[in-house]
C-alpha cells in the first residue's frame, strides 16, 4: 500500500523530518504526476529491518563501561567512585577516544 508522508507521519508517530533523511538514506519512494511523495509500506518495512543495528545482549565486566562515542564496552582505568546513599558511580575516561565514561550501580555491585 502507498502511503503520504503526513499518512506515515500519524500511522508511525515518526516526524516528516526524519522520514525526508531516511528517504536521502535509501528508503524507496515515488512521484505522482502531480509530484507528491508516495512511499510503499512494505519497501519501508524492508528498508527498516535492513538497516537497523542489531542489538547487543552482552553483559559488562565488572571493570566495563559503555563509551556513547564509541558505541561499544571498554575498560575502566583508574575509575573515580562516587556514593550516594546506596548507589555508587563509577567515573573515568575512555581509553580510545577520551570521552568520560560512567557505570552505575549498588554497594557492594560495580
């Protein structure tokens, strides 16, 4: 089925915005002779689940923190603890890119 972008935009809470840079991305799309966008429902859902990063399940090391910039687990050198009552926070930087790195957790649990 084809649909609008403002169609898309309500049936998947998606801005049109974000729908124009997956369209610059490869989503297929088409135009009437009118030219008015018309994307295909099923090529979208195709497109989705061809580009999406799969997720990952791995648990962290007791010593491990996720780096955002990096986008993976990296090791916590000399991390700074910090209590609140019983949550703890653990602070250091990424030993890749440098960015601060944080892990939080309970007493007793890095």
């Amino acid at each position: 089925m084809l649909y609008t972008l403002g169609e898309l935009e309500d049936e998947l809470r998606v801005p049109v915005s974000i729908l124009r840079a997956w369209m610059e991305k490869g989503v297929p799309y088409q135009h009437d002779r009118r030219g008015h966008i018309w994307i295909n429902g099923q090529e979208l859902a195709e497109w989705i689940q061809k580009t999406k990063r799969p997720k990952h399940s791995r648990q962290l090391g007791d010593d491990e923190a996720f780096c955002l910039r990096c986008r993976k687990a990296v090791k916590l050198l000399n991390p700074q603890q910090r209590i609140r009552g019983h949550q703890i926070l653990l602070s250091s930087t990424c030993p890749q890119c440098g960015s601060p790195i944080n892990r939080g957790g309970r007493h007793g649990e890095p």
